[in-house]
C-alpha cells in the first residue's frame, strides 16, 4: 500500500465518524432514479488521483451509486466539483 493511500484510509476513518455524528447516511444528490442508500460511495470533487490534502479529501459528498454514474458519467470535472461543493453548502 502507498503512502497516498494509507492518507486516504486514515482520512476515510474520520470522515465516516463525523459523519455518523452529524446522521449523514444516505445519499445527498437525490437524482432522478436515486436509490438512496443502495451502493453508497463517497463523491468527492476532484478525482481520487488529484486528491493530495485532507482538505481535498474531505470535499465530498455521499451518493447512491445512480447519483455517482450521473455525476462521473454526465458531468464535467468543473461541474461535478460545483455539484459537490453546493451539496456541502446545503449541508451546512
């Protein structure tokens, strides 16, 4: 396992407390087709390889895995970082 990784677990340990804390468990995109709380995946709004910070890390939000296709497969990288972050905005 590389170091990026080993980063990456650690911060995934934090972000899944946190979030049990604040009661987010299920999926924050709500598309057409939205299954919720089947196959949730972190969204975050860089991709993982461009991912170096905590801060980074932690720029996510949780989706279903239809939410997740829509945003990887339909979106741009631009807009699927803007999607994220108004979905952090929401949250807050």
């Amino acid at each position: 396992m590389n170091a990026k990784t080993k980063l990456h677990r650690k911060w995934h340990k934090e972000l899944m407390a946190e979030w049990q804390h604040k009661g987010i468990n299920s999926c924050e995109f709500g598309y057409d087709g939205c299954m919720q709380t089947f196959g949730q995946a972190l969204c975050h709004s860089k991709k993982r390889r461009f991912i170096y910070t905590k801060e980074d890390y932690w720029e996510v939000g949780l989706a279903c895995i239809q939410c997740h296709k829509q945003l990887d497969e339909r979106m741009s990288h631009e807009e699927m970082e803007s999607e994220v972050k108004r979905i952090i905005e929401e949250r807050i």
